[in-house]
C-alpha cells in the first residue's frame, strides 16, 4: 500500500470513528429525558392518626399498593403518639408496621407531631425510623423530607436546620425537578395571609418545584411564584366532610417531562389537582366560624344539674345577594329534650336571624346535643356547619386576703374548691380528688390546687427547663380568657416541681385558633407534697396582660389535672379546647 492509499484509509477510519461517536452522542439520555419518556408514579399517604378511625388507612394502603406507584411518600402522623412511654410507642409502630405491610415498594416517611410530639420522642423515632431530616434521589428526582413536628411556625426553625437545608439543596442543584416533604403547611397561615414564609423564600431561590403536606386533615392546593403546595387531608385520623364533599383518600403523583401532576384519589374517583382551592377552603372555614353561633352558653352551677333553659342560636348568611333556605337539626343525646327539634329557615345576606330554643336535660350532661345546617360559602356551593351546645359551667374567685405564695394553701381565702371534673369522655368516674380555688386582687389572679396522689411513688415530674413539655408529666393545666371582647386565651402548665409551660392563643384570620408557645408571661410558682398529695399555689400577675381584675366581671376558663399513673386527664368541662366557646365561666365575688 502507497503512503497515499494509506492516508485515505486513514481518513476514512477517522470519519466512520466521528460518525459513529456523533450517534452514541446523540442517543445519550440524561436523567431528565428518561423521565419525558418513562414518567415516575408515587402515592402520598395522608394522616393516619388523630382520633384515627379504625379500617381507613388499611383500606387506603390496599389501594395504593393495587395502583403499584414506584414507591410510596408519608405526610405524617402513622401513629397516635403523645407519649414517651417506649412500650407503648414500640407496640403503635408494630401496629403501624403491620397495616402497611401490603407495600411492597420503598415506603419514605415524614415524622407529623403526633409520631415525634415533644423531643422526648425523637431518639424512639430515630431507632425505627431513622433520620428525622433527610433527603434522597430517585431518578434525576431529589425528594427532601424535613420535619417540622414540634413547631408551629416557620420563623421558629433552628438555623441548623435551616442551614441543614440550604446545603442540601445547594448541593443537588443539577436535579430534574426538586420536591420537599413536612407536616404541617406552615405557608396555609403565612403565604395563604400574604405575610412572608423563610422556607418559600429558600424554596424560590433554589428551584424547588412542589412542596406536601398534611396535618389539617383536609385537602387543599395553591401556587405561589411557579410552586405548587398541595396539603392532603386524612387517609384515616378523624375528619369532616370538605366543602366540595371530599372525605378520606390519599395522593397520587406523576412527574413527566411537562411537569409534576398531583390529585387526591377517593375510592371509585380521581379528582383534579385543584379540587379545593385554599381561597375557597378558608372562606368555608369562616363561614363554619362565624355562620351560625349561640348567643350566650347554657350556665351550669356546681349541682351539674340543669333545668329547662332557653338558649338563642343566631344565623347569618355571609353571601351579598343570595337567599338560603334550609332547615337547622338538632341530634340529641339520651336524656336530652330541644323544642322545637327541626327549624326550616330562610335566610337573607340583609337579615340575620335569632332564633329561640327550649333545652333540657334529664339525664348525663355529655355527650351535649349538637346543630347542624349548610350555609353558602360560595356561589352554588354550601357547607355543612355542626355546633356543639355551649356549656359554661360557674365558677367562683373570692377576694385575696394576705396570700403568701408558699405552696401550702393555708390562707383562709382558700375556700368554695370545685372539686367535681370530667375525664375526657365528659364521665364523672371515682379516681384520686382534686381541689381548685380561685382568688384575686385587682393586680393579680392567684391559683390553689390540690392534688390527691394514692401511688405516690408514681408521680412523674422531672422536667425542671422553662416551657419543657410538663403537660406529658403530673401536671395541672389551666386556660384563661381574662378579656374576652379582646379575645386572646392564654395557657399555663405547670407540674409539681413548679415547671411551667405557657403560650398565648389568638383567633387566626380564618377564625381558628392557634397557639405562639414563644410567648412567655412571668408567675410566681411554690409547689408542696406530702404522703399522698401535692399542691401548687400561683399569682398570675395582670399588668403582663394589660387587664385588672373587678368585682363583679367574669372571665373563661377551663382547667385540667393530666395524671401519668393512670394515661388520662380530668377538666372542668369536655372538650379540652383552645377556642373559648368551649370554657367555662369564671366570676369574680
């Protein structure tokens, strides 16, 4: 062969060589055309627990696990939680385990407040769950899974969690599409309100392209700045039916090469992504608040016996423009009598009506009759609105006289105890006494409680940190509203090393109630124990909450013994509510 044939065939070896790498190049896939031509699937479990109903999150499992998603995603809350106890934890977790067992595919959790409920759950949480923060990546896809278990705002996220998560999506920038996972949709009160949301803020400047959530028990979705919150509701904790009739069910998402595609499947339907707007679900919210209301609770003395009472339900139609017809019901409980039992109404924007009941209870006080009607909360669509009757019973505070805060309640102002209170199913069953007083002064409110203990040995009162979490100890509870045309509600905790726990409660703008545990209001505390007691003397100072106390005014309150040995709680009245249409009466002598 001439040097001249031998170039060509040179020449020709290098051009078959680039043809054939310019091929290989152009069939190449990245990560994010692989997911245009192969779509990724995956479930999202909603809340389990809460009051969970037993059967429904078995059946929603079974459902999934049928549609064969790539692998299944948890908003959280897979257990009843709210305790320390290890044993009790580690059997709910095998519970757990067991229901989800038909999944076969990866399953990815995200710790809700009631699996991790204060920090001394956390480690339990770590050893069958692992992380509670973590990210992983499925196929260009990078999912991260914050927990926001034990707080209820973003501005109170640790900076090292913060910093924990700038860095990790800094460091997975190049991923297709970025998704980020926590219970509770935080953004719901801050960008659902057009206030400002550090986590968004951190979202935007790093590409994040959806964000789930759960705790609400409700559906509900929105974009903000090209990203899509979706909240999914109850997959089996104790729910009510939303506005637009959607029950429990759970999520199903699909990410492709236009995008990520979530809706909420109930049996038998697939429903749009936009099912619910979060406009839409507040304004049910208020109507539900503010619709239909009782003028004023059913007083009740300390005889707990009640005679016939007349009570006023007042109705308002919040929609300019349009006439409602409907007819109020009454369930009514053994032993209860409400006439009239059916009221067919018709209601104007224009014209709120009051209406007249006769009530009368002949029996046990709970459970207490409920009303219920549908009121507009939207053109051509209404919601159901269920009021429990408001019960107050009465309370009274005696004039402090010369009080030393001693935790001896030896001071002759130390009188009319209420010593009758309710567990939690509103039952008055025998268990160890309790004693309550109130006193006063025009500056402060003082608190005597005494507390019969027959297992000493069994107190539980360790935690000694300002705001730890006494109410999972021995402890007494008390919420107060000493002004109620302002209407904050505040809360005290206290155990009997005289720990305490506080927070203010505010009506949010969608007329629910919510806590800021940040804030913190100065007491003076003295705890005493004997061989079978304890007690816990306070002062409440008012100038911390801009009010005096007269003769004559009324506040409301509720109150609460939590005992460790015995897993239960006692109040003045059931429920244990922050919303003050739930507290009892409190008058000053």
């Amino acid at each position: 062969m001439c040097a001249r044939e031998g170039l060509i065939m040179k020449s020709l070896l290098l051009s078959c060589l680039l043809l054939v790498l310019s091929l290989l190049t152009a069939n190449a896939q990245t990560p994010c055309d692989d997911i245009a031509e192969h779509p990724i699937r995956f479930a999202i479990l909603g809340d389990r627990t809460g009051e969970h109903v037993p059967g429904v999150f078995g059946a929603c499992v079974e459902e999934v696990a049928r549609l064969r998603p790539d692998f299944v995603m948890t908003v959280g809350d897979a257990i009843e939680g709210y305790t320390a106890d290890t044993v009790e934890l580690r059997k709910e977790w095998q519970e757990y385990f067991q229901i989800i067992e038909p999944l076969k595919m990866p399953v990815y959790h995200t710790p809700g407040n009631h699996d991790i409920t204060f920090d001394a759950m956390e480690p339990f949480y770590r050893s069958v769950m692992g992380k509670p923060d973590y990210s992983f990546d499925h196929r260009g896809v990078h999912i991260i899974v914050l927990d926001n278990s034990r707080q209820d705002a973003p501005n109170i996220i640790a900076e090292e969690q913060l910093n924990w998560l700038r860095n990790d999506l800094e460091s997975h920038a190049d991923a297709c599409y970025t998704i980020v996972f926590f219970h509770q949709p935080f953004w719901y009160r801050t960008l659902g309100d057009g206030k400002p949301d550090v986590l968004h803020d951190m979202f935007k400047t790093h590409g994040v392209d959806a964000v789930f959530n759960g705790h609400f028990h409700k559906y509900f979705s929105a974009e903000f700045d090209g990203i899509k919150y979706t909240a999914f509701g109850s997959s089996g904790g104790s729910t009510e039916e939303s506005p637009d009739g959607l029950l429990y069910h759970f999520g199903w998402v699909t990410i492709d090469g236009e995008g990520i595609h979530s809706v909420p499947i109930k049996k038998g339907a697939v429903l749009p992504w936009d099912a619910q707007r979060v406009g839409d679900l507040r304004t049910a919210y208020l109507v539900r608040q503010f619709g239909m209301q009782f003028v004023e609770p059913l007083p009740l003395g300390n005889d707990l016996t009640l005679t016939s009472h007349t009570i006023e339900v007042a109705l308002q139609n919040q929609l300019p423009g349009i006439t409602h017809t409907d007819t109020l019901r009454w369930d009514l409980p053994e032993g209860w009598t409400v006439e009239p039992e059916t009221f067919a109404y018709q209601l104007t924007a224009d014209t709120p009506l009051t209406l007249p009941f006769t009530v009368n209870c002949s029996g046990k006080l709970y459970p207490l009759p409920s009303l219920s009607a549908r009121l507009p909360y939207m053109e051509g669509g209404t919601t159901v609105i269920s009021r429990t009757l408001e019960v107050a019973r009465t309370l009274t505070g005696t004039p402090a006289i010369d009080i030393v805060v001693d935790g001896k309640l030896s001071e002759t102002c130390w009188r009319e105890p209420l010593t009758t209170l309710f567990d939690g199913n509103g039952n008055l069953g025998e268990r160890d006494s309790v004693a309550v007083y109130f006193s006063y002064d025009k500056d402060n409110l003082y608190l005597g409680v005494y507390c019969h203990e027959s297992v000493m040995d069994s107190l539980l009162a360790e935690l000694t940190g300002r705001d730890a979490a006494v109410y999972a100890e021995d402890a007494f509870g008390l919420l107060y509203q000493p002004d109620p045309p302002r209407g904050d509600v505040y809360q005290f905790y206290v155990n009997p090393l005289g720990t305490v726990y506080d927070q203010r409660i505010s009506q949010q703008s969608d007329g629910y109630w919510s806590g800021d545990p940040s804030w913190n209001g100065e007491y003076i505390v003295k705890t005493d124990r004997g061989d079978d007691f304890f007690t816990i003397e306070a002062c409440i100072p008012m100038s911390q909450l801009g009010v005096t106390i007269e003769s004559g005014e009324t506040w409301r309150v509720n109150f609460r013994r939590k005992q460790h040995r015995l897993n239960d709680s006692y109040a003045l009245q059931v429920p244990w509510s922050y919303d003050p249409s739930t507290l009892g009466a409190l008058r000053f002598k």
